[in-house]
C-alpha cells in the first residue's frame, strides 16, 4: 500500500504554475499502448442512450436540495438512484444495488453542483453534505459526492463504490479528488459533536480495488495532515492497483471517538481517467 502525502504550498503554486493539476482532455496518451477516457460527469460530456430518469445528461441526477430531496431520499425500491458513463468510460453506481430499499444517508455516490466556500469560518451542517468549495474540478460545474466510510465501530464493510457496468476488468489511472465543504467545516472549525483538529491530526482517503478474481489492493491520500486541510482538488493516481472490475472507497482520521470516525464521511470526486486499449 502506497501512501500520498500532503502537498505544501510551496509544491502547490509550483504544480499550478506548470499545469500540472489541469484535468486531462485527450483520450489518447502518445506513446502509450492505452488511451485515457475522463469521466467529467459534465452534460456537454454525456453520451449515453439516456440515464435512469429519462434524460440524455448529467444534472438531472442532481437533488434538488442537498438532503432529503426525493431523487436521494425517495423510495428507493421503485426508483434507485443509479448513474451509468454509457459509452464512455462505462463506470456506473447506484445507491441501492441490492434494492434493500437503503436511501442516500446509508452511502453511496451523488452527482452534486452544489458550492459553498465558508468552511473555514461557517459552521456548516450536514444539511449542506453536497457541496465542495470550488465546484467542479478546474472551474467545471459537475462533480459526485461519495458518502460512506467504515471504521470498524459503527460500520464495518465499505458503502457506495463504482464499477465497470460491463464486468471488463480496467486500470482507472486516476481522479481528482476534494474534502466537502461539510467535511472540512468539521475538520477547521468543529461542531457540538466534534472538535476542530488538532496539530497532530491527520485524514486520508482510500481507495481499495478489486480484481477479477475478487481480490483487492489500496492505496491512499492525506487530506489532512499535522491538522492542516487540503482545501482544493488534488490529483489521485490510481494506476497501482491494476486491472479492476470495481474500487470502493473508504475515509480514515486519527479524529475518531467512541462511536468510530468523528469527521463526516464525505468527499467529492471528479474528472475519472480510465484506460482503455488502443
């Protein structure tokens, strides 16, 4: 397992500076024996036959309000919230795979353009759990919010997670990823239930792939670290976890209590570059 440490400023402005943080638009990587294909979760981007609810593009699958709206916390028996990258990188979801009947608030994965960017001063409530500081990655509107994680306390297998709709064995070389906004508020200013963090105190989010033949393998990346919070998208490579049919994702803190991980299980994703063989 390798472990991605936090970027300093410093390494920041010089990664800005030279572009490196831009998201890849090229499906065709020179020299490679592989092309790249993004999902940016953006409509202009869409191209399948039409998602679950009708509609030939992304927004549709975002709620109308950040909790309790009818697309997340409706009946899911009838209606499961899913998405699917039809024809693209074929990466799908649903909230509710096994129709249990479970709603967002148990896990899962949510299309978001929701924006809010008082985190550092605002005490924000998980009544805002969809939106991320900056929107989308790199100045775009659309971007999936990951809910869930397990501690071994409270909840002790992973929730939410993408696969490949086709069963096709994949290397996804990676994704952009970002704290929510609610998550960070936890984090930098605190709330009834928890305490801002301290100088020692540390996030990072893993990401656990499974092969074809159901075996998985992690890596991960700080979010946070000596209590200080990456606040913008950063770069997540994933390439070292091979071919995989499926990745979960899980969220692990030294800001854990007695009933498990005390920093709010969220954080959002966007831009997913998969190979696919030329």
């Amino acid at each position: 397992m390798r472990t991605r440490h936090l970027l300093t400023a410093t390494m920041m402005a010089s990664i800005l500076a030279t572009g490196m943080l831009t998201s890849c638009t090229s499906d065709d990587e020179p020299g490679k024996d592989y092309a790249l294909r993004v999902l940016t979760f953006e409509d202009s981007d869409y191209l399948g036959a039409g998602n679950y609810l009708g509609n030939k593009d992304w927004s549709s699958l975002i709620d109308n309000q950040q909790y309790g709206g009818n697309l997340l916390y409706g009946d899911m028996t009838t209606t499961p919230y899913k998405w699917h990258d039809d024809n693209n990188t074929e990466l799908c979801a649903a909230i509710d795979p096994k129709g249990e009947g479970l709603v967002y608030w148990s896990g899962g994965e949510a299309i978001s353009n929701y924006k809010d960017d008082t985190y550092a001063t605002n005490e924000i409530q998980y009544t805002d759990q969809l939106a991320t500081p900056t929107g989308g990655h790199a100045g775009s509107r659309n971007f999936c919010v990951h809910n869930g994680h397990f501690d071994g306390v409270s909840y002790n297998e992973p929730s939410g997670g993408i696969w490949f709709a086709d069963g096709t064995p994949r290397v996804i070389d990676h994704m952009y990823v970002s704290l929510t906004s609610y998550a960070l508020s936890v984090g930098m200013v605190g709330n009834a239930f928890t305490p801002k963090a301290t100088d020692t105190d540390w996030v990072k989010l893993v990401a656990i792939g499974t092969d074809k033949n159901g075996r998985t393998h992690e890596t991960t990346i700080t979010m946070c670290e000596n209590g200080k919070f990456v606040t913008d998208w950063v770069r997540w490579d994933l390439a070292e976890l091979g071919e995989i049919v499926r990745l979960d994702f899980n969220i692990t803190s030294s800001m854990m209590g007695q009933y498990g991980l005390n920093l709010p299980g969220y954080f959002a994703y966007d831009d997913v570059a998969v190979r696919f063989k030329k």
